[in-house]
C-alpha cells in the first residue's frame, strides 16, 4: 500500500519533530550582490578592501580631476554609465539595440528622468539609480560659473 503525498509530508514532518533527528540547514539567504550585479559577494569584499587602501588619495585625485575637468567628467561618466547600461540590457531589453539607444537613456536620466526606454534588469536599474544620484551633480558642475568669475 502507497502512501499519498499528503501522508508522506505528514509523516517526515513527524520525524522531523522527534528528538534526536537530524534537522535540515536552514535555507541561506540569497546574496543580493549576486542577485542584482551579478558579483559575488566575496569578490565584492576583495575589491572593497583593495580599493580602501588607496580610498583617500583615489578620491583626492578624482575630485579634483572633476572639478578641473567638469565637462570631461560628466562626459566620460554618462558613456561608462551608457556602456554598462547596454552591456547588461542589449539582451533583455527590445528597446535598447544600440549603444546609442543605452547612452539616451542614460542622459535623460542624468537630466530630466523621463524617456520612452526603461530598465528590465536589476543591475540596468541599479545603473540607472547610480546616474540619478551622480548625474545632477556632475550637470550642476558643468553649469556652475568658475569661482573665480564670483
């Protein structure tokens, strides 16, 4: 005689529940890195760490490049920001054929936020977000007369 499925489920329940049965490991969280950017969480850390050793004097240089340099700087990171954003939605999204379909995307982000594309992925949205932060700041930048016109 067979049991049905309702009766198996109910009967490893009950062995679970006696003592001394070994327990199943509790399912792990996902890595919300692997999830959304497709990094492991791991490679994350090493690239963190990397970075942290030299955070003051990359950021030193950085800035002061970007604020020599306000048009560059709003170019160069509107194409990174567009590369990647095609790199990870030329597959997934019908609407983003070309690198220039990514990089209009992208500026309307940095600027008015409105466009007829839109991001499907997860990593394309995160991209996205990262220009809406980054994007004003770097058009303010460029705007902004030179302090020694004030």
């Amino acid at each position: 005689m067979a049991l049905t499925v309702e009766q198996e489920q109910a009967l490893t329940d009950l062995v679970q529940r006696l003592p001394g049965a070994a327990t199943a490991a509790a399912p792990r969280a996902p890595d919300l890195l692997q999830t959304w950017l497709d990094v492991s969480g791991a490679d994350a850390r090493r690239a963190q760490q990397a970075l942290s050793a030299h955070k003051t004097q990359l950021e030193t240089r950085l800035l002061d490049w970007a604020e020599q340099n306000p048009f560059d700087a709003a170019l160069e990171f509107l194409s990174a920001a567009a590369w990647a954003f095609y790199r990870v939605e030329r597959d997934a999204n019908p609407k983003i054929v070309t690198y220039t379909d990514a990089f209009y995307y992208i500026a309307t982000c940095a600027s008015v936020g409105y466009s007829d594309m839109f991001a499907v992925t997860q990593p394309g949205l995160a991209i996205a977000a990262l220009v809406m932060i980054v994007g004003p700041a770097l058009t303010n930048r460029l705007l902004d007369r030179p302090r020694s016109i004030r």
